[in-house]
C-alpha cells in the first residue's frame, strides 16, 4: 500500500522508534487517527534538554492510553520516549528550548478491521523564550459548538472539530482565542488552553467533569495553588469576573485583557505568573 504524507524534507523526526528524514512518507491513508480522529497527543515543552512537566506528561499519556483501550507495546515507555524526544530535539539543533508533540495512533485499518498496529510521531521546532504577554489577549465565546462530556472529554484526543472550528472562528473575528461551551452551555475551555478566572482575588478553573482538557499546565497550577476552587463557568460569571487567564505547557500563562465587551486587569494573574517561574 502506498503511503499518503510528507513531511518537512528539512527536518527529522522520530516514527515508531526511529530517527527518519522528512523526505520519506509515514501515513498511510487508512490511518486511524487521520482518518477517525482514533488517537491522543501530547504538546510538550523542552527546556536544555529536559521534558519540563514531565512526570504530569506521562501520567497523562499512559492514562489515555488505557481510557482509549490502546494495545501500547512493551516496548514504548516513559524512557525510550524521552530518550527519542532528547535525541530528534538535538538532531534538529533545538534543545536548549523546543516544541514537541507526540501523535499516537491505533492504527490502520476500517472500524472493525484494524490491525492494532500501534504507531506514533514525534515532531519538534525550536521556541524563544518569553514571558508573560504584555498585552492581553482579546477573545470572546465560540457559539456554534457544545462540546460533549463524557468518559473522552478530558484527553488530549486527535478528534478535535471543535477547537479547530472555534480557531476559524476566532481568525475570523480578528481575536486571539475563542472560549469553547459545553453540552450544558457552560464555558468549559479555551482552543489551545485551559481558562481561570479571578474574582474578589479568589482564584477559579472549570472542573474536569464540564468537560475541559485535563491540561497539563492547569494541573501544576492546582497543585501549586492549593487554594484555588473549580466551579461552573457560565457566561455571567465571566463578564462578572475581574480577570481571567489562559494557560497551556508552552506559552505558560497568559492574561486575557477582554472578553466580547467585558475588560479584565491582571494583577494576581502576573501573581500567580511569577509563582510558577
């Protein structure tokens, strides 16, 4: 069978174990995860070489990979990843600070033929560092999607419709990120990032059962902050809220100056910014 994709000619990246170039094809047509949106990824940030929030990677990862019934082999463990993140980020000069994302897949095959053939890719690309943003982010509600919540909500999974529509949408409208509702049409998330508010300088997020990504970022800020709350978003809360922020592994916090007509200020958000540094 032939393969469908490329990839970049000038980088490398690491496929099933191996170190491969980018001129070769690694996707097959009937790929699980291109074609059913059948797998998981994790966007992980490194720093001189190292998996920044790696223990919080991992456990999220393997506990997915159970949630989805994967057949994961013996073989793909948290050293053998972390061995090929290490090498692919110093082949493509990136190791001092890098994006990498690890795709992982089912395998390839119909709804009731596949062949459970476990595979993955990991990509990197070289990051600057910076810091937290100086002007805020402008963002608003993404209308036309609920997202569901379920047993999958929580995974970083390869169906994302609508985080990729509210995206479009969000270009469209000429802001920076869109907030996402779920079933309950209540704001569980935003497209790349998890959302917190402020109020009175008390410190909120979304619980995990209103179905927001269990981010990796938002995880280590609760662990950080012990007297942070999760409680139910609804639109009012947040045009009540005195600040909000979005937080994801690689950009780490970011304030949000407005939502639709609603302006926010950010001093506990730069609080709690310099708390994680």
């Amino acid at each position: 069978m032939a393969f469908l994709f490329y990839f970049d000619a000038m980088n490398f990246f690491v496929v099933n174990g191996n170190l491969v170039t980018g001129d070769n094809a690694y996707l097959f047509p009937d790929n699980h995860s291109y074609r059913y949106g059948d797998g998981l990824f994790e966007t992980m940030k490194i720093e001189n070489g190292d998996i920044a929030f790696r223990n919080y990677h991992f456990k999220r990862l393997f506990a997915g990979l159970e949630v989805l019934k994967f057949n994961t082999p013996v073989l793909f463990t948290e050293q053998q990843i972390e061995t090929a993140i290490r090498q692919l980020c110093k082949k493509n000069n990136c190791e001092k600070l890098a994006r990498v994302r690890l795709s992982v897949s089912r395998g390839n095959g119909g709804l009731y033929d596949c062949d459970n053939k476990f595979s993955y890719l990991i990509e990197c690309w070289p990051l600057e560092q910076k810091g937290m943003n100086e002007n805020g982010l402008v963002t608003d509600i993404f209308p036309d999607a609920r997202k569901s919540i379920d047993a999958f909500s929580n995974l970083k999974s390869a169906n994302y419709l609508p985080y990729v529509m509210a995206a479009v949408w969000a270009k469209e409208n000429k802001l920076n990120d869109a907030l996402i509702l779920n079933q309950h049409g209540r704001i569980c998330d935003a497209t790349i990032a998890n959302v917190f508010w402020v109020k009175d300088e008390n410190i909120f997020t979304p619980p995990l059962s209103d179905g927001c990504i269990a981010g990796v970022m938002r995880n280590r800020i609760l662990d950080l902050n012990k007297g942070i709350r999760e409680s139910i978003l609804t639109e009012d809360v947040l045009l009540n809220a005195d600040e909000v922020f979005l937080t994801n592994v690689i950009t780490g916090i970011r304030w949000v100056k407005q939502c639709g007509e609603k302006l926010y200020t950010n001093s506990i958000t730069s609080k709690i910014f310099s708390k994680l540094l």
